[in-house]
C-alpha cells in the first residue's frame, strides 16, 4: 500500500523523467548518453508508477507488450548496423549531415544528424523492451493468486501425511440423523 505522498511524487516525476530520458538519448552522439542510459532511465520512471500504484494501473493505461518493444528496437539496431554495407562501406560506419534551420529568411541555426543516433534508438526501445519484460514478469509471479483447495483435498493431503492445511472456514459436524 503506498502513500499519498509517494503517488503524487511518482506521477509528479514520470514525465520530467521520461522527458530527460529521451533528451540523453538524441544527446548521446556528441556528449554521453545515448540509448541504454535513456532507456534505463525511462524504465525507472516506469518502475516508480509500478511500485506505487501496482501493475493493474500501468496494463490499464498502457497495454504494454514489452516483447514488441524489444523486438522492432533489436531490428531497427540491426538494419541501422548493416544498411552502410549495401553502400558498400564498412559495418557500423557512421555518417553526419548538417541541415541548417532558416525562419522567414532568417538563420536560426543548424542541427547535425548522425546516423549512430539510429542506432541509438533501436537500443533504446531494446533495453526498454527487456528490462520492463522481465520487471512484469516478476511482478506477475508475485501478484498470482494461489491455487484453492477445497476441503475434500485438505483432508485428503492430511490422511496422506502431508502437512495439514488449516481451512479458510471451520468445518461443520456433520448432523446426526
């Protein structure tokens, strides 16, 4: 059970955090950062919402299915490695590209496009893909519900000589005729 204060801190937090997530991503080609450390913070945002406010408030919001996820950022970081080989350059060669920002006739400034930012974004999704699944599927063992017993096999696991199970409710004496 979490408190009021750590809800608000936690749904306070999520989006600077998501925000500054995708920031050391796009800022990972030139200072560090880059895609494993914006999805691990991404993760941990995530994370939060999920300890406080439980599983059941992320499924119904999100539908994650953290496997896509890792999947199309393992093949977006597979075809970004191979694609300079069909121009017959080197396997993970990068390239940049300046494109410069005009505004009604006016230089703005220029933004420099790296292609290892590509990269960087198929390993973003695949950490993010990856350490969520595995973050729900502990999640997920913890929160089943055990398996019921009725009373018929309590009483039977106890004449076998196993440990006895107490029963949720008493048990009636049986009436007398």
């Amino acid at each position: 059970m979490s408190t009021i204060i750590a809800k608000t801190i936690s749904k306070g937090c999520l989006i600077p955090c998501l925000l500054f997530s995708v920031y050391l991503l796009l800022n990972g080609g030139n200072y560090p950062g880059g895609g494993f450390v914006g999805g691990v913070l991404f993760v941990c945002s995530i994370a939060m919402v999920y300890v406080t406010y439980g599983m059941k408030y992320i499924n119904a919001r999100l539908k994650p299915n953290w496997w896509i996820w890792f999947t199309y950022g393992l093949l977006f970081a597979s075809i970004t490695a191979c694609a300079p080989l069909f121009a017959r350059h080197n396997f993970f060669r990068s390239a940049f590209q300046f494109f410069h920002i005009e505004l009604l006739g006016f230089h703005i400034g220029e933004i420099e496009i790296i292609s290892s930012m590509y990269f960087d974004v198929g390993i973003y999704f695949v950490v993010i893909g990856s350490l969520l699944f595995i973050l729900t599927s502990i999640a997920d063992d913890k929160v089943k519900e055990p398996k019921t017993v009725d009373v018929e096999e309590r009483l039977e696991i106890a004449e076998e000589g196993e440990v006895a199970l107490k029963p949720k409710a008493p048990l009636q004496p049986e009436e007398k005729a």
